[in-house]
C-alpha cells in the first residue's frame, strides 16, 4: 500500500481552505501533537531528573568530604593555627578536585582560609554561616544555584567539651560545640557538560521519533478514516444514479452507524419512490374512472332518441354522483397536498379536545343512525392540549367515519379519550369486518383499500387514513392500528399537549 503517495493524492484533492476541516487532517494533527508533546515533556523530565540526582549526589559527596576534614581541623587546632601543611595540602586538595572554593570560618565570622587567597582576615557575613553558628545546627547544609553554576555547602565545625559537673552521675558527659563553619563552593560545570551531552542525544532521538510520529500519523489517519471515503465513494455511486444496491463496509461501530443510517434511507427512497409510481397510477385510475363512467352515461343518452325525461333524470343522477365523487378525490388530493408542504405549517391554539371530539359525533351520528350503530364518547379527563384545530379534526372525523362505514349493522363504534402530563389519546374502536394483518402496514398509503368492492359501493376513495396519518404526524404524534378480521378494529393517536414548535423549544 503507497500510504504517502494516497495521502499526497488527498491532500492534493482539497483547497487550502478546507484542509483543516478535513477529519483525516484533524486526526493526523491531534496525533502529531500528542506525539510531539510527550517527547518534549519527556525530554525535560528525564534530564530534570538527573540534574536533580546528580546535584545530590555530588552534594552529599562533598558533605561527607567536608565532615571527615572539619574533624581534622578540630583535632590539628587549625582555627587557632592555621600553618599545618597537612591541613592546607587537604583543602587545596578538596577545592580543585570539585573545582570549587574552601572557606574556613571561625566562630567570630573571621576567614581563617580562603583556598582562593581573597578573603583571609576579612569578616563574613552570610545568612547560612551565622544559621548554623548561632543555631549549633550539627548537619551540613547545600544549596544549588543553577543559574550560576555551583553548589554552595555549609558544614559546621564542631568540637565536643567534657561537662564538668559536681554532680558525679553527670560527670564524664561531653557537649558539642560549633566552633567554625566550612564554606564550600562546589562546580556543576561536569553535570552541566553531562547535561549539554545528554540533551544533544535526547534531541537527535527526539528528531528520529518525530519523524516515525509523522509517518505513524499519516498511515494511522489514512487508515482509520479510509473506510469513510469508500462509504463517500458508494453514496456519491448512488447518487448518481449508477447504482441502488445497499452499501457495504468495515466493521467499525461508527461506519456501521452510518452504513446502517444510509442504507435505511435508501430503503425508505425506494419505498417512496416505488409509493409515487403507485400514487401516479392510482391517481390516473381513480380520476379516469369516475370520467369514463360519466362518458358512457353520455354517449348511451346521445346514441338514444326521445329518451324519456325519466331515464334522462335517472342518467344526470348517476353523472351527478360521479361529479361528486370526482370532486370528493380531488379535494383529499388537495388536501394531502398542503400537509405535504412543510411551509403550510400548522395554526396552532389551546383546543379543548373533550368538547372538539362531541361536536365531531354529533356530526357523524346521523349516518350511525342509518345502520344502527351505536355511537359512544367516553373521556376520563378534561383535556385542553395545543393542536391545529381543523387538522385534528380530520383525524378524528376520518377514523371515526372508516368506523361507522367499515361496521355491521347493529353494531358499535366507541371513542375514548385520556391524557398524561405529556400526551393526549384518542382511542376509536369498532366492531367491524377488522384489517387481515397483511394489510396493516399499507393502509396508510394513498388509494390502498383492504376491500376495493366494499369500498367503492360505501364511496371511500382510500385517502382518509393518509390525510389522518399526515396530520397525525405534523403535530409529532404517532396512530397505530390492532385489528382482528371479524371481530373489530382499533386505532390509537397519540398528540402531545404542547406543540414544541410553538413554544419555541
């Protein structure tokens, strides 16, 4: 796999001003940077470390050097007699082998020895020299400047005394007495060029890993994201019309999401596209039948001669209900129309659904009456909720009516309402001829009759259910259906209380 020359290619691919919206850059970069990042603070950690360790080793070094020659200063009397050339030959010793300075300071703050010949005879005053004077602090004390390059070290000198007491059981006791200090410089020039050493080091390796980090990043990137410019590759395939299968891909949770998504988008495509055709033949048939009957009427009253007036009346009123029946499709037509029009939008106010659904009833008991079907309401609330009033209506009208028209003679219709704190449920149930099961997922598609005869001679043009689903949905409800053929039928609405469009939220 030429893993630089694809990302080249795809870099060439996109203008200058996209690439940082590119997910593939954005991903190399986090992984650059994360790479980067830790091999600087690992850099400064490691070499802070061993600064650290090295300055306290040498420290304690020194300290334990310090102390063995203060003892030796106490024994030869050198803060009293400083001419003892075993003693000089020692600190001249100690201050070039840490390329440092010696200072030998007697209790009084007076130089009793300056390795650098500066300071002898002089008085010094040093906060951590009259510390330890005038404390008797008994260790030795260091301070690292780093700024100029040295460890400066404060070892005090001390001598123990005998007590001399009258009381016998503490006789023979010795105290420790500071008698001087030990002013110590000590280079780092050694750390310092160790330091200078293992920094050149770090920095070529840090050059090396930055480099594999790049490299890593650029495969890393182009790897993990390739898979979304096959899925890009097989959408722009389909969107071109080359091919309408589903998209495959690898196994990866997100590209399964989005494989998943797509491919259900597709389904629906191919479900609205193949619901057009349909509605496009359905509606050139249903609009052409009720023509071609109104044309034989005619034709048969044209092709007669002195017809009498009875026939013509009985023709002109089967003309008549075709008209009417025509005029009946067009207006559902209509009416699915602008509740297909997003801009419609809906007209939304506080309804007290209660009293809407009894003006409904009372309109339809009328044609119950006709075939001796009970008629009932029974609400278990007062329900005031936000909703398009006339939409509503629709709804409620159409399934009720279905419910009358598809029934047996003597038989029922019941509507019931009921509400939670967020939704309101209208419930219509009859005791009809019930929908097979197979039927249940296509009645609310357009012109789609379970029984075509039964429909046709009752008047329905098989768009109720559409309009009351397309209204349904517009108010971000949900209408099921439960049927069982030969016993009844029951559809449930649900609509929330409050339109979340209008309120804003």
């Amino acid at each position: 796999m030429n893993t630089t020359g694809s990302f080249a290619d795809f870099f060439r691919q996109l203008k200058i001003r996209d690439v940082l919206k590119s997910l593939r850059v954005r991903f190399f970069i986090i992984v650059f940077l994360t790479g980067l990042i830790s091999c600087l603070v690992m850099h400064r950690v490691i070499l802070d470390s061993y600064e650290d360790r090295a300055v306290n080793v040498k420290s304690t070094e020194v300290q334990t050097q310090l102390r063995i020659l203060a003892n030796h200063l106490i024994v030869s009397n050198y803060l009293q007699d400083t001419s003892s050339e075993v003693i000089n030959a020692e600190l001249d010793m100690l201050a070039n082998l840490y390329d440092g300075r010696v200072i030998v300071i007697s209790d009084d703050l007076k130089v009793v020895k300056d390795t650098y010949n500066i300071s002898q005879g002089k008085t010094i005053i040093s906060e951590e020299v009259v510390r330890c004077l005038k404390t008797g602090s008994k260790g030795s004390v260091s301070k690292y400047d780093a700024a100029n390059g040295y460890i400066e070290v404060v070892t005090p000198i001390i001598e123990s005394e005998l007590i001399q007491e009258e009381d016998v059981s503490v006789s023979g006791k010795s105290a420790e007495v500071v008698r001087g200090v030990l002013l110590t410089s000590v280079s780092t020039d050694t750390i310092d060029t160790t330091l200078e050493i293992l920094s050149n080091r770090a920095q070529v390796l840090e050059a090396i890993i930055i480099l594999v980090i790049l490299a890593f990043a650029a495969v890393v990137s182009y790897t993990l994201l390739k898979p979304f410019g096959r899925i890009t590759a097989a959408i722009n395939d389909v969107k071109a019309g080359y091919t309408d299968e589903p998209i495959t891909g690898p196994n990866y949770l997100e590209t399964e999401q989005i494989i998943n998504a797509f491919n259900a988008l597709l389904r629906r495509m191919k479900v609205l596209d193949d619901s057009r055709q349909e509605f496009v033949s359905n509606v050139s048939h249903e609009l052409k039948t009720p023509i071609t009957s109104m044309k034989v009427l005619a034709d048969s009253l044209l092709a007669q001669e002195e017809v009498p007036n009875e026939v013509y009346r009985e023709f002109m009123t089967d003309i008549a209900a075709e008209i009417d029946r025509e005029d009946k499709i067009i207006n559902d037509l209509l009416a699915l129309v602008k509740m297909d029009k997003k801009a419609s939008g809906l007209t939304i106010t506080s309804v007290d659904v209660v009293s809407l659904t009894e003006v409904i009833l009372k309109r339809l008991r009328p044609i119950a009456r006709k075939h001796n079907i009970e008629l009932t309401l029974e609400s278990k609330r007062a329900i005031t909720a936000e909703i398009d009033e006339v939409k509503i209506s629709l709804v409620i009208m159409n399934l009720v009516e279905n419910a009358i028209k598809y029934n047996r003679d003597e038989g029922w219709v019941k509507v019931e309402l009921d509400a939670d704190h967020q939704f309101f449920y209208v419930k219509v149930m009859d005791s009809g001829y019930g929908i097979p099961a197979e039927s249940l997922d296509h009645i609310y598609e357009r012109f789609y009759r379970v029984d075509k005869s039964r429909s046709r001679e009752i008047g329905g043009t098989g768009l109720g259910l559409a309009i009351a689903r397309n209204a349904v949905l517009m108010h971000r409800g949900t209408i099921e259906a439960t049927s069982v053929p030969d016993e009844g039928t029951t559809f449930t609405v649900k609509i929330p209380l409050t339109n979340l469009a209008a309120s804003g939220k």
